[in-house]
C-alpha cells in the first residue's frame, strides 16, 4: 500500500517521542529493558532509532575503547534490513546469535573440552537412569550383574549382524541373533524394548571412550567444534549443534567471571530483537551477565525488542522471558503503523494482554475484515475474494495454510515436498517438525542438507540465464585465475546450453560435460555441486545417505536399499517445472496473483491482502485451534501460559496481523460451541459469500 | 584491457553532470606493423586552471590509495549539503552525506592476452559480452550517525563568515572510507584498483636538479645491468669491482692507514683504539658517479647543464618512458593496466618541437621495441594546453578520437569527449556516395585544422571569416574594443562555404562562436558589369542593389542556404540574424544608405563613405577608378563597382586601411565597422558576459 499520503496527529507525534524517549532514558541509565511492541508497531524502526541513539550518545567512547554495540536478531533478512536501514557504520555488529555466540565463545577450548566431558557424562548418567526406571528396560534390570555383563560381551561381538538387521521385521530380526534369542529369549520378547535396550548400552560404551580419549589428550579430542550446516550434536566426534552450541555458552558463562567481564566490556549494548522466539539459554547467559556487571560496575545494557504474544517457535523463550531476566523496565508501545483500524481492533481483541493498539495514522483507509465458516472450495472462496478486492500482479493475494502440504500443493510442487515428508529421516522421532524450515523457508541458509544442494543447482541454472548476474556468483573464484575474456564467455555458453526436461536430466548433462579437459568448468561445477559428488549417481547417493541410510552403524536389508533407491530417483526425474516452482517459492519471486504462506512463513512480513484458511487440526492436534475458538475472547494471561491455546493464540495473532487493509478468515470445521466467542472477537460469522 | 573511462563526481570541479573522461584503448603496440601510438594516445586538453590535471590527480588518488581531503569535494556541492544540513533534515534516513563517486569502466579486449582474474569480481554475465565493466568507487563517511551528530553540533553554533571553512575542517575530521561497488550496487572487500591499474606520472617541469638527466639514465642503467643483460656481465662486473675495492683496501692500508692509526695512538693510548679504512664501492655508487651525460651535437659533447631546458624536458620524458619500458614484464599477457601520464610536456619546448612531440615520442618507443620482444600496451595520456601538441596527435593519428576538451563554466568543469563520429555525422542512408563525402570533410577538418585552428580549442570565442580584409581588419577592431579585448578571441579565417565543416565542433566546444559570411545576392553577368552573349545587344553595368530588386533573387553563398534552409534572399533578410545554440551566422542582412552590399569590403566602404581615411585609401589602390567614380555618382552609388574592382585587390585594400588605422592617432575619424559586424561582437559580449 503507498502510505505516502498518511498523516499523523501532533498529539500521536508528541506521543511516539515519549515512547521512545523512555528508552533513551533506560539507556543513558544503562538499565536494561524491554520493548514490547505489538504487531505492526514500528518495532524495527525503534531499534534503529535506540541503535542511532547509542552511537550518537556514546559512539566516541566506544571507538575510543574499540567497543561494539551488539545487535542480536532472529533471521538473516532482519540482519540485512537493520544494516540496510542505519547506513555507513563501524560500531555495530549486526548478526544472528549463532553467528555471533560461536566467535565469542570459540576460543576458550579448553573450558569448552571440560563442559563437553561433563555434557557426556551427563548423557551417560541420563542413559543409565533410564536403564534403572524406565519400562522398556524392566527385562534388562531383571539380568544379574553376571549376566548383563555377559549379555553386553556377545551383543558386542554380534554388533554387525544387529545393525545389519535393525529395520527388518520381528521374526527375521530375532533369527539374526540367534545366541541371545537362545540366552535371553525373555528380552528379546518385545523387539521394539530391545533395541532400545541395545542402543542405550552402544550409547554409553561409545560416549565413555570418548571421555577417555578427552582425558588422554588425544589430538582430535582438544578441541569442540560447531557447525553450522548440521542440526544434530555428534558428541562422540566432539561436533556440536546450534542448541547444544546456546547449552555451552550459558554453562561457560555462567562458570567464568572473566568471560563474563569480556563480553560486558566488549558490548556494552547488546541489543535483542525478536526476544520472545530467543532461545532461553541466551537471555539467561544475557541476564548473568547484566547481573556481574551490576556487581563490578561496569556498564552493561541490555534492550528487548519484541511481543511475546507473537512467539511462534517452540524454541523461543516465550512467556517464559519474564521469570528468567528479572528487573527490566518494561516500555509499550501501543500504535500501529501497519494495518487498517478494522484489523487492529480484532487483533486487540485476540491478544488477551494489556496491550491494547490503535492506528497511530489519522486518515488510514478502511479496511474489512470477515469470519467465514462455511464448506466451499479453497478456489472457490479465492475467485470471489479476486474479484472482491481487484487482485492483480499487482495488488496481490496471500493465502495463509496450516499445512505445509496445502502450500506446497497450492504453489505446485507437491511431489517434491512429499518426497521429503515420506524419507525415512522426516519420518524419523520428531523429525517432521523440521519439514517447514527445511523444505519451505525463504531463508536459504534454513533450508535442510539435501534441500541446499537441489537449490544450488536450481539457483545456478536460474542465475546463468538471467543476464544481470554477477560473473562471480556464477564463476567460482578458482575458476577465474588467467581467464581471458573468449574463454570466459564459451563457459558461460557452455553452461546456458545445458538443459534439462528433469531435474536428472539436467544433472546428467551437467556431468557430462565433466573431466572433458576443461578445468575451469569442473571447478564451477563442483562448486555448484560440492567436491564431493563426482557423478549423477553420486548426487542420489548423497540423497541416499542423508534421507535414507544416516545411521552409518546401520545396516539395511536389500529389500530397503532397493525402495529407498527407487524413491530418489524418481524424486529427481520430476519435471524441471516442478523444481523451478519451488525455486521460485523459495526465492519469493512467484509471477502468480496468489501467492501461499504457511501461517509461520509470514512472520515479520506484511501484505494488503490476506486470506486465512484454519480447520481445527494442526499437525498431530486435532483440536489445536477448536480448542482456542473455544477460549478465545476469554482473558485470562496467566492461566494460559505454557498451554497449547497459548500457542494457538500466538499463531493466530501473528497471522491476522499480517494484513494491511483486507483479511477474511475461513473456517473449514463446524464451529459448534464456539460461535459466541468467535463472533465476540470477529463479529457476526458469515456463512456465504 | 584497458580504462575505457572514468567519472568522477564531486570531485574537485567536477559536478555530476558531463563528468566522463574517455580513454583509447590500449592494443599492443607491436601488433601492427606500423608503430603508431598517436592514435592510442588520450589528449586532455584546456586552458588553464579548466580541470585537466584534475583528472589525473583523481586517478593517481585513487589507484595509489591515497586518501581524499575536504579540499577535493567540489565546493559548489558541499555547500550545497551544507544548506541541507538544518536541523529538520538530520533526522532523516535519505540525507546525502559527503561522498565523492567515481565510476571507473574497463574495456576488455576481445582477445586471449587479458586475464580477467582481478576484474571478474565486478562483471556481470551481460557485461562477458559488452566487454565493459564499471566499477564504482565511492570515498564516504565511515559512521554515518556519528558524522550526523558532529554536524548536528556544528550547525547549532554562529561561525559567522567562516561557516564554511570550519565545515571543511569538519571534514577532515571525519572518518572517511573508500569502497567499490560493482553495478549490482554488492561491495566487494579486498579489493583495490592498485590492484588493477598502474599508473606512471611524469610530471610537469621535472627538470629539477642540473644533474636530473644523469640520476634518470643512471637509473636505466643499473635496472638493465641486474635485470635485462646477462648475469654474467653484471656478475664479471662486480668480480672486478671486488678487485678494486680490494686493491685499494690494501693500498690504503699500506700508504694511509698505519700513518693514521700511528698518530692516533699517540694522542690516545694505541692498540685499543684503531681504524681501519676500507675501499667501499659497489655497482650502484659506481653507475651513479661514473654515468657522465652529454649531448652530442654535431662534433661537440655539450654537458647536461648547459644543455636547452626544452631538450632537457624532452629527454626527461624519454627517460621515464624508457625507465618504464624496461621494468615492462616480458609477457604477452596482462592482468593488469599500465597507464603513463605526460603532463604538459610542452613546458621549455618551441613550437617546432611541440608539433613534433607525438611524432618524437612515437619513434622512441618503436625503436625501443624494435629491439625488444616485449608487447607493450599501455595507455598514455597527455594533459595539455598547447594547440601544437594537439595538431600533432590529430596529425599523426589521423583522426579526432579520444580528445577530451575540459572547460570550465559556472565553475563547473566539463568535459567533452571529441571524436570523429561527433566531428561530422554520419549520412543518414548507409549510400558510398554520401560516406565518401563525409570522408572527404573528415579529411578537410583534419587538415584545415593544422592552420592555427586548433587555436580554437583554447579560445574564449570564436570568429569565422571569408574574406581577407575582414580577417585583418577585424583583429584590429577587437583589439581596440574595451569590452571583448580581456578575452581570447580567435578569429578564423576560412574560405566561403566551409564554414559550415565546423558545425558539430562549434556545438562541441561550446564556445561564443560567430561565422561572418557574405550575403552573395546573385545577380546576372551583365549586372556585374560583365558582357554576356546570351543577352546581345544589353550594356553590361554595374547595378547597385536595392530592396526594389531583390523579389525572387537568390543567394549564391551555401553556408547561408545551409542554416537558413532557404536560397531566396528575401527569406533571409527577414527577421533577426540565425542564432543556434552557441552559435550565431551573420551577414549584410540589412540595407546601408539603401543598399544591399555583397560582401564585407561593400559594406565597409558603404558605412564609410564619407570617411577620410577610406577614401584615401580607395584613391590609393585604385586611382583611376576612384577619379571617374567621384564625377559619376561618388563613392555611396558605386560601391558594387568599386567592390568588383576591387576584387583582387582585397590583400592590398586590406593592408592599405590597417596602416591608415593604425597611424590615425584620432581616433574619431577611424572608420566604423559595418552594423551586422557590429551586431555580431554585441553577441558575442552577452555571451562571454554570462548571459
């Protein structure tokens, strides 16, 4: 929407300022706070205004000192926008907590190495208790000493042929094991305990030669370190992962003054934005550490910029923030700058806080917002609101889904995403949970492992035929020493020519142009690809093992390799269409009127129009949002907290206020009992359109 | 590769608008089989304090490294931020801070010989086949907020007239930072054009010590000895110098040392304290002392001192060449771009020698090359203000390419890039006919040029003329007039319709320019006093041309019917003069005493008539003439006839009035200039006024 034309009260002007003059006050106090902000506030804005405020006020003492202000955000596009919006400066850093935590922590080794001993311990210690209490291991407590001793010598020896048969079925499995069926027949007795049982024991006897080898100083074993690319810790290879990364950090923290007085001295700002999906270990390690600093006197500020109310992650801190960092001013802001006056009362109302906004514009256009509950068709429902609202290229439409299905489906990749959905690996434990960022997410360093690759090639394959790409993009460094212009321009060719009716058949071509005397062109290509994959079989092989066969110490029947062989490959004989469809979903730059989100996807972002589609179940919960429809104009903060309709509330909150002028929500389940509530927040519910 | 051009912005006196200076490329020399660098030399040329040296200033920063001050911002431009800088405005995130933009483009060749490694960073897959590449070079506020706040203070205090003065120390206080873009606006860290780009400045006036000459080929020398000759020689060399020293050592020691050492230990106790005195040449001492330069001049050696500061020059020139083609690498690839700057090297040359320089310079490098096989390409570009030097690279390259003329209004400097394109235009159908035509004017403003016209580029104003008496009587009226004699005046003489050749560079230059041509009214043989054997029986005269005559005569004179698109006389004499841009064509438009005259010595004897001095001087050259004239009607009536008669006379006519004028001490009785003259330098005035 063009908001050039708004204009706002000297009253709300006279207002705004105060606001944030509150800040600047906690600041020149050096008293740490936060800023809660709704929806729609302005949130961005003021963290700039505090940044700017910070540098004009102490910038000089800071170069003088070599001080930092640290600016601590949720995703690499916030990083982009805050950097983009303050202009030339030395005295910020702008990152992700990730990025940031790790060059801190990095070089303390030898505390890391102690922390990593005791995380191992404390894994062995966890394992053990489970081996004692937990009801799966009822069989294994009944053994002897003797006999478990003896049990843990063949299951040992017979490590192979157990790994080898793991995945097979009951009967095959215990005929595998033919010793410990004869021996032990009562633990085998259930399979599914058994293995357990089985894994638990390996787990420790692994974990403690590990120790052993830390306490033996041997070279490989001196050393933690982190990885971004990964999700999972390997403990036993002394790689750990983002949360146990957070873990460290707040353990070492919280274990060295001296560490402590480093970072207060080194960032004397540390400014947070999004805090409620930060992870709680950050604010604790935050809030120690503006604690010590109090003690020694050093200044050491701290400022939240956020809304708990629009924690969406199960990783944040959520509701939580308030008993883990104690003693923070609070500072609320209650206008909004985003949204028609319409769409800001029934977020008002969905919030069930003290935080109550109004439009801080005086002539903001009039919005609409409708409730349907009603059975129609998605198309349906969409073709009316097209003509409704005047949707074109232009002015277009957002359609949030639940599912990561229904977008995926909508955008028109469907086969790629149940591809990923069906691989063992998202199958895998909660592992489904990973499949929005994986598969879904505009932030590209999100996507998952196998994911990055494809979007590699794809991104390439778009790059090379756009003609305003950069040589560099395009042309890995290596690639580029003694080029000449002619030799240039026939790789560039060499590249614009190959293609592809599938996403195989263009990897074919792409590698059958490799080891063909033309070294620049397998320098590109395996920087494209990655220096380890050599061939067309080697990208499936890399899918392979990354979906299908990650258990290194796993050993798969044939039966299995065959099926997983067969699901890769047809996965990557999907029409190229399909791929470039989730290319360009990936990189938001979708040609279509209608564009779909999941509800998650458009955090922090804002669109004129949107369109909701909400049944009751979410995920595994059938009555995830049935459940808060129930509840929702009740208001009752503290009850609530730590509950799914809490959750559910959030997630709602966040999606509705993601509209600018236009929102309908439609309700596809009966809305029994909840109707009363519904209509309290959102008015009277419409049934047709 | 080669630096095709570069813009710069705020720079100095450079504003943001024609800002580009454009560079020939560098094909390597060798390539052809006729060394000729003229054409692949870049002229800046201008008067004086227009910018010129400020090009090169921007480059040497630039590759160098070396950081900008506030006195290389455009003063026009800083002052114009700080008039924006109020304190409503701080505040905002649009608020343009100091920053100096250059945009340095490179031309790749299409060839093998460019390795792209350093400039890949900046290309994009468009530009692999445009085969240009910009990168952008800004030189801004390190902390933006930080210098918002210093300016916050600053504004809030009374620096009555010295406001801008403490704004560019403000500058200078600031944190400032230099950082490249590539034209996706992505900037690219490590990187620095010294990486890219060398550049070798000769400088003005580098004659600066008696034995500079020496130093310059002692430095030659002694490259050439460790680098380019056979180790060996330099290896025997310095066999023999440890020779010397060592005999020397030995000899010193035997005749000098235990003397010195002897009478040391009597005034302090002995063999405690002694010196030892030790022969301590080596080859660069040796070169440097031993190197005696002289001229050889006939049968004489003339030494370095006593030898002509222009031939110094020169050879200083030829020396740093020469330095620099030694330390060429020997490859036939480059990574990189080598630039030398010749800064007006006509500094102590003559005339002679400056049409010669190119020329001169030229046959250096060949014979340098010849003996070579090093395939050199570098760019030389040459700042000058000597139009002797610019009719020597128009001459030897045959051709206006890559000249920029730099010339400096509203204290603005601008640039103009001239070239043959722009010097005539293509015919607007692809016919041979029309081509060879264009070709042909090509080759007339090239050669034309080399007669005092390149004067023209360092001109205040311009004055074209057809005709000898006008040429040299119209130097002296200017002269004379108070109010254009401050300024520099070309007057150009060039005969009837080629005028019209210099269009385009009179739009170019942009210059005050006045073509001054004759009217040509066509009249009939017999009308001009000739017989005509079409018209038997009719008595040629001579006819006086008035108003009453003038319905359906046309104009002989092509220049006019050029600019006028119209050959009828009529047409032409209505309504004002033709004025186009920077230029304004003027002849006898208007009637004098009732006549329309044919030309400039008409007009002038028709506007004099009663003048003493003009009539002396008609009875002088043409007594006969003049005698039956004054009993038949006197001088006002026949002035066509006198015209006719005096047409080859004209040298002679002029010549006659320039000595009667000059030795006229009243100046009353000076003859006046005809008014459309009149006219024509009243333009010319307004527009060197300003307006």
């Amino acid at each position: 929407m063009d908001t050039k034309n708004l204009s706002i009260s000297s009253e709300n002007k006279i207002k705004e300022k105060q606001v944030f003059e509150r800040i600047s006050r906690c600041i020149d106090a050096k008293k740490s706070m936060v800023f809660d902000a709704g929806a729609g506030s302005g949130k961005t804005y003021s963290l700039v205004q505090s940044l700017k405020y910070i540098i004009n006020h102490y910038g000089k003492i800071l170069k003088k000192h070599n001080q930092k202000i640290l600016c601590i955000t949720y995703t690499n596009v916030a990083v982009f926008e805050i950097k983009d919006r303050l202009g030339n400066t030395g005295l910020i850093e702008v990152s992700t907590i990730h990025d940031c935590v790790w060059g801190i922590i990095e070089p303390y080794q030898k505390q890391l190495v102690e922390i990593h001993c005791d995380k191992l311990q404390h894994e062995i210690d966890t394992i053990e208790e489970a081996l004692e209490s937990e009801k799966w291991a009822e069989k294994y407590r009944y053994l002897s000493e003797d006999e478990k001793n003896a049990f843990l010598t063949i299951m040992n020896k017979k490590k192979e042929d157990y790994f080898k048969h793991k995945n097979d079925k009951s009967a095959p499995f215990k005929a595998s094991l033919p010793e410990i069926l004869n021996t032990y027949p009562k633990l085998m007795s259930n399979v599914g305990n058994f293995k357990k049982t089985v894994d638990s024991l390996f787990k420790i006897i692994k974990y403690k030669k590990v120790i052993k080898k830390i306490e033996g100083k041997e070279s490989k074993f001196n050393k933690v370190k982190y990885d971004a690319r990964f999700n999972n810790d390997k403990l036993e290879s002394m790689r750990i992962s983002h949360d146990t990364l957070l873990e460290y950090t707040e353990k070492l923290v919280e274990q060295s003054d001296l560490l402590k007085q480093i970072i207060c001295d080194r960032y004397p700002f540390v400014l947070v934005d999004e805090y409620q999906d930060t992870d709680s270990k950050v604010i604790n390690t935050l809030s120690v550490i503006d604690e010590f600093s109090k003690m020694i006197q050093h200044d050491f500020f701290v400022g939240y910029y956020g809304d708990v109310k629009q924690n969406i992650y199960d990783t944040g801190v959520g509701s939580d923030f308030y008993n883990i960092h104690k003693g923070l001013e609070r500072i609320i802001k209650t206008f909004n700058r985003r949204s028609a006056k319409e769409v800001i009362f029934i977020a008002n109302k969905i919030r069930n806080d003290d935080v109550k906004q109004k439009s801080i514009y005086e002539n903001f256009p009039k919005g609409s917002v409708s409730f349907y509950n009603m059975n129609i068709e998605r198309q349906e429902f969409i073709k009316a609101h097209i003509k409704k609202w005047n949707i074109t290229k232009k002015n277009k439409l957002h359609c949030f889904e639940l599912t990561n299905e229904l977008v995926a489906q909508q955008s028109g990749f469907t086969t790629i995403y149940n591809f990923f959905k069906n691989s063992r690996w998202y199958k895998l434990g909660r592992n489904f949970e990973f499949l929005r960022e994986h598969v879904l997410s505009l932030d590209v360093k999100k996507l998952g492992i196998v994911q990055k690759l494809l979007f590699r090639i794809l991104n390439f394959k778009f790059k090379i035929n756009q003609n305003e790409t950069m040589v560099s993009d395009v042309v890995v460094e290596k690639a580029t020493k003694d080029i000449n212009i002619l030799k240039l321009r026939e790789l560039v060719e060499k590249f614009r020519k190959i293609k592809g009716e599938t996403l195989k058949d263009y990897i074919e071509n792409l590698f059958s142009k490799y080891h063909n005397e033309d070294e620049k062109y397998d320098k590109c290509l395996e920087y494209i690809i990655g220096e380890e994959i050599k061939s067309y079989s080697d990208v499936e092989d890399f899918i392979l093992n990354q979906l299908y066969f990650f258990n290194e110490q796993e050993e798969h029947s044939d039966e299995y390799i065959q099926e997983s062989k067969n699901a890769v490959t047809s996965f990557l004989e999907t029409n190229m269409n399909e791929f470039n469809l989730w290319h360009d979903f990936i990189i938001d730059r979708s040609e279509s009127d209608t564009i779909y989100h999941t509800y998650h996807g458009t955090k922090g972002r804002e669109f004129d129009n949107v369109i909701i589609f909400m049944t009751s179940k979410f995920g595994r919960d059938n009555k995830y949002f049935s459940r808060l429809l129930k509840v929702l104009a009740v208001k009752d903060e503290v009850a609530e907290r730590n509950t799914k309709t809490e959750e559910a509330r959030n997630l709602l909150y966040v999606a509705v206020t993601r509209s600018i002028i236009n929102l309908s929500i439609l309700y596809l389940d009966d809305i029994d009992d909840a109707k009363a509530q519904v209509e309290h927040v959102f008015g009277e519910i419409k049934y047709d359109i | 590769m080669y630096l095709k051009s570069v813009l710069l912005e705020n720079f100095r006196k450079f504003g943001d608008k024609n800002n580009i200076i454009e560079f020939v490329s560098a094909e390597d020399y060798k390539k052809d089989s006729n060394i000729n660098i003229a054409p692949k030399t870049t002229l800046i040329i201008g008067k004086n304090n227009s910018g010129k040296t400020t090009v090169i200033d921007a480059l040497y920063k630039l590759i160098k490294n070396i950081s900008f001050k506030a006195i290389d911002f455009n003063f026009d431009y800083l002052k114009k931020l700080l008039n924006l800088y109020i304190s409503e405005n701080l505040d905002s995130e649009k608020l343009e801070l100091p920053t100096l933009k250059f945009v340095v483009t490179i031309g790749i060749d299409n060839g093998k010989e460019d390795i792209l490694t350093n400039i890949i960073p900046f290309m994009s897959l468009e530009d692999t086949e445009k085969s240009k590449i910009d990168i952008i070079v800004e030189w801004a506020v390190r902390d933006r907020e930080l210098f918002i706040k210093a300016v916050k203070e600053f504004i809030s205090k009374d620096f009555k007239t010295q406001k801008f003065d403490r704004f560019l120390e403000l500058i200078d206080k600031t944190d400032f930072e230099i950082s490249y873009y590539n034209s996706n606006r992505d900037k690219k860290k490590n990187f620095s054009l010294k990486k890219l780009i060398e550049i070798t400045p000769i400088r003005a006036n580098n004659v600066n010590s008696e034995n500079c000459l020496s130093d310059a080929f002692s430095k030659i020398v002694d490259y050439r000895y460790s680098n380019v000759l056979d180790p060996q020689i330099a290896s025997e060399l310095d066999s023999q110098i440890i020779d010397i020293n060592d005999r020397l050592t030995r000899d010193i020691s035997m005749q000098h040392t235990n003397n010195i050492n002897l009478s040391l230990s009597k005034m302090i106790l002995g063999e405690k304290c002694q010196v030892l005195l030790k022969s301590n040449l080596n080859f660069q001492k040796l070169i440097k002392n031993v190197l005696k330069y002289e001229y050889v001049e006939g049968k004489n050696n003339i030494p370095e001192q006593q030898f002509g500061l222009g031939y110094t020059n020169l050879m200083m020139i030829i020396a740093e060449i020469i330095t620099y083609m030694e330390k060429y690498p020997e490859t036939s690839f480059n990574s990189q771009i080598n630039l030398i700057s010749i800064e007006e090297p006509e500094t102590f040359m003559h005339p002679q020698m400056q049409e010669q320089f190119i020329k001169n310079i030229n046959e250096m490098i060949a014979s340098l090359l010849e003996n070579n096989k090093k395939h050199v390409n570098s760019q030389i570009i040459i700042t000058t203000h000597s139009s002797h030097i610019l009719n020597s690279k128009i001459h030897e390259g045959n051709t206006f390419n890559n000249i920029n003329y730099i010339t400096c209004s509203n204290n603005y400097a601008n640039s103009i890039c001239l070239n043959d394109d722009i010097m005539i235009d293509f015919p607007k159908n692809n016919k041979n006919k029309d081509c060879w035509k264009r070709e042909q004017k090509l080759k007339f403003l090239k050669k034309h040029i080399k007669y005092k016209i390149s004067e023209l580029f360092f001109a205040d104003a311009v004055i074209f003329v057809e005709g000898i008496t006008e040429y040299t009587l119209l130097q002296h009226y200017l002269d004379i007039d108070p109010r254009l004699n401050k300024y520099y005046i070309s007057v150009i003489l060039v005969n009837g319709a080629h005028a019209r050749v210099y269009e385009n560079l009179i739009y170019a230059l942009s210059m005050p320019t006045l073509i001054i041509t004759d009217i040509d009214i066509k009249r009939e043989k017999i009308e001009k006093g000739e017989k005509d054997k079409k018209c038997p029986g009719q008595e040629p005269f001579y006819m006086q041309m008035c108003s009453d005559k003038l319905r359906g005569r046309k104009t002989t004179n092509s220049t006019l019917s050029y600019f006028y698109k119209n050959e009828y006389v009529e047409n032409i004499i209505k309504g004002d003069y033709k004025k186009l841009n920077n230029l304004m064509i003027i002849c006898q438009k208007d009637p004098i005493e009732n006549y329309y005259s044919t030309s400039f010595e008409e007009a002038f004897i028709l506007t004099n008539f009663k003048n003493d001095i003009v009539r002396n001087v008609l009875e002088k050259v043409k007594p006969y003439i003049y005698i039956e004239i004054i009993s038949n009607g006197g001088v006002r009536h026949n002035s066509y006839k006198l015209q006719k008669k005096l047409s080859n006379l004209k040298s002679n006519f002029a010549n006659e009035l320039l000595y009667e004028i000059l030795i006229c001490d009243d100046k009353s009785l000076i003859p006046q200039l005809p008014k459309y003259i009149k006219d024509g330098l009243q333009f010319l005035q307004d527009r060197l006024g300003g307006n």
